[in-house]
C-alpha cells in the first residue's frame, strides 16, 4: 500500500482530499452502526462523482457495496474513496474487496487499516493481488479513528470507549441532598444528551440512582430534535435501544425500578458474593463478576461489555460515587459536563466523589476539547490526560 499525504499529491490527485472529506462526513450521518464501524464511501470518475455509499447497521450493505450498486457499470475504471479499509471476510454480508474486484474499480484510496483481526491488512493485500492500486491518504488517518473511536478501542484493547456525562450547577453540584435533581439543566441539553445515548451502545448507572431517580435511560425519539436528513440516515439506529446496564453489588435494584419494565435489553452487573433480591431476574440479564473491596470491579464489566455484547461506546450516567469510581480507575476517556447557571450550595451533590487527595500533586489532570451553548447550558467536554509514568 502507498502512503501519502496531501502535500505529496500529484495534479490530478488535487481533488482527493475534497473527496476523501465528503466520505468521511458520509460516514458520520449515522451516529452509530453498531457493533460495526460508521464508514463512508465515494466512487469518482473524470472529476466527478458517480456513486455514493454509507454503513447504516449490521445485515445492511458496507459503504462500499451501497455505493457499487449506485455506479452500477459506472463503476468500472472508477477511483474509490473509502474511511476504513474494505472487508476481506465473509461477515452478514459478502466481503467489498471482493466486490470492488469485480466491478473493475482502477483505484483504492482509504484513510485508515480496520484494527478487526479478520480485516486487518487482508483488504487491502486482496485488492493489490487483483492489481488493484491501494493508497493511504495519511493526513486522514486521525479522523478515520476520530469517527470510531470506540471500534478502535474495543478491537486494540478489548475494551470500550467510556463517555461520562454530568449534568451540574455553576458551582459544580449535581443534586440536591435529598437526591433531588430533575431538572438540573435545560430542555436543549438534554435533547442533547438523548443524541449522546442513541449514539452510545450502552447507557451504565449506580444502583443508587436507579432507587434515587428510578430513571427509564432510553431513548426517546420524540425527544430528539432531528432534522428529516438526520432522521432518515438513522432510521436503522432509531428501532433499537442501547443496552441498559445497573452496577449493583448487592442486588439491590427493585423488581418495580422502570428500566427494568420498558422496551430494550437490561443487564444488571454484580459481584459473586451478592446474595441479594433475585426477583428481577427475568426482566435483566445477570452477569456476575469479581469484587473490589466488594464492589463490582470496574475494568471485567467493562471487559464484559466489549466481549459479551460487542459495545464501542458507553455512555456513564451516575451519580457523583460511580462517576469518581470509574475516573479514580483510570477508566474514563471522554467527560461530559452540561453546566448550568444555577447555584444548588454546598449541602448538594459534588460531581464526584473522590476522596483522598492531599495535594494539587494528586489531583487529575484534563484536557478541554471543546465548549459550546446549549440553550441557557454549557456544554463542557473533557480529555483526561494520560499519566507518561
Ligand atoms: N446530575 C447528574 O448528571 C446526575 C446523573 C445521575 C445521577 N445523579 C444523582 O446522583 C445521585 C446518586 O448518586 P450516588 O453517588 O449515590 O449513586 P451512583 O453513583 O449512581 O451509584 C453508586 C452505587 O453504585 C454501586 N456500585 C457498584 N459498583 C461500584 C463501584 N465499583 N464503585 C462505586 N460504586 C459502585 C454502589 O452500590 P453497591 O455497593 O450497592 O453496588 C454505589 O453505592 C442521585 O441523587 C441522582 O439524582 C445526578
């Protein structure tokens, strides 16, 4: 495979970067493809585009394929612009190199190799035995993972991407006391945070606010606020639910809690040991995993999560002592902060619960990423950054 980087590229190359852009924002018109990545794809032939083609679900044809058979016989002697490597395996569906061999493409460009064990590298290496030209356009690599960085994680390391999501009072307060916290923030934000579950595989919380709150965790279309074009490329995405997820040491969650009785499925991830309540067994599915000073531990739900039910994304909606807990393990890749301009006073709810630090030497350092309005909200995203030790 040739690298090469936009400012290496020939004259008649010029247009690459351009039609390497629209593939990428193909892909991300779908939030979330699930357990597969978003991919996108454009054919070009004599300075234009012929087809177009994105992944919408598993079942459903790769980018690839939907552009193919949008060129039709345009398609032979086309150059073909794709976000990830095309597959090589015979998945739910038939394998793109395979099928941009046969439709007599001349050339592949892809910003990034797919990390999946089956592909990896053996796209690729198909084209080029069919004397197909493949290209890496280097200067996309970044976004080609920026647009699935849960699939990257969860095929590198086993793990899946966890997205943590707050919502707070100016003053850095998430409920009251008593554990009243409806609504802290706005209705924009939190249509905001419907977008960040239907782009999430699962939505996690404590058993303590599953008692507290009792929240449903589901998303609710009508809650959305999708344009018709977002609607329309996420029609797939809309007809299921992400995965309900209660860390609960003691089987503590009540038989009646709501997450339990609406549509979608439910796991409840506890601890070996705990003897507690069964009586909602047949509402969620049970994983037993081993304990940390009797808690669930951490890092095997997550383990789980990602081998168990293939999830890229998951999005952490807890209170301030499950939140602490992931942050102080090191587990947290994304924060997500909606701030809102109220006070709630010291007798509220911190963010997190995390005790023991004497010094700034301690403390955990983050990166901010991006702020934007969100009505009368801000919205807040931070990085944590990584220790060099
Ligand atoms: N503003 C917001 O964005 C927001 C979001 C969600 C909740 N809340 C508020 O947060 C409050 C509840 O907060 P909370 O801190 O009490 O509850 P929480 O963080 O939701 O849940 C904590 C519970 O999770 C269980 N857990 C299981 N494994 C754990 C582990 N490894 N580490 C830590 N905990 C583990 C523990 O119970 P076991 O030991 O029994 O397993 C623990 O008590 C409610 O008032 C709710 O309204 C606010």
């Amino acid at each position: 495979m040739e690298q090469i980087s936009n400012s290496q590229l020939q004259e008649h190359q010029q247009q690459w970067p351009a039609l390497m852009g629209r593939a990428m924002e193909l892909a991300a018109s779908v939030l979330s493809a699930h357990p597969n990545p978003r991919v996108g794809c454009v054919l070009e032939k004599q300075g234009r585009i012929v087809a177009e083609g994105w992944h919408e679900a598993p079942g459903l044809p790769h980018a690839e394929a939907m552009a193919l058979a949008m060129a039709g016989e345009q398609a032979a002697q086309a150059t073909v612009f794709v976000t990830l490597e095309p597959c090589s395996h015979h998945g739910r569906t038939g394998p793109c190199s395979e099928a941009l061999i046969n439709a007599g493409v001349a050339e592949v460009v892809i910003a990034g190799l797919d990390p999946n064990p089956s592909v990896a590298g053996q796209g690729v290496a198909a084209l080029q035995q069919a004397g197909i030209r493949v290209w890496q356009l280097s200067d996309f690599e970044a976004r080609a993972r920026a647009l699935n960085p849960g699939y990257f994680k969860r095929r590198e390391q086993g793990l899946p991407l966890v997205r943590l999501k707050a919502a707070m009072s100016l003053d850095g307060r998430t409920a009251m006391a008593d554990g009243e916290a409806k609504w802290i923030t706005g209705a924009e934000a939190r249509a905001d945070v419907q977008r960040l579950r239907l782009a999430s595989d699962a939505i996690l919380t404590g058993v303590n606010t599953v008692l507290l709150d009792d929240p449903s965790l589901n998303v609710r279309p009508e809650n959305l606020r999708f344009s018709e074009a977002e609607q329309q490329a996420n029609s797939q995405l809309l007809r299921r639910q992400p995965l309900r997820v209660i860390l609960d040491s003691q089987l503590r969650t009540p038989a009646v809690a709501r997450t339990l009785g609406i549509e979608g499925q439910c796991l409840i991830y506890t601890t070996a040991e705990a003897a507690g309540s069964r009586s909602h067994l047949a509402k969620a599915e049970l994983h037993r995993v081993s304990s940390e000073s009797g808690r669930v531990h951490l890092a095997s739900v997550l383990e789980s999560l990602a081998r168990d039910h293939e999830c890229n994304e998951i999005l952490v909606e807890a209170g301030p002592t499950l939140g602490g807990a992931f942050l102080s393990a090191g587990l947290v890749d994304e924060i997500i902060v909606y701030m809102a301009p109220k006070i709630l006073g010291s007798d509220a709810k911190p963010l997190f619960e995390i005790a023991g630090f004497k010094s700034l030497d301690h403390c955990i350092e983050l990166q901010c990423q991006d702020v934007r309005q969100v009505g009368p909200d801000v919205r807040l995203l931070y990085r944590p950054i990584l220790s060099t030790d």
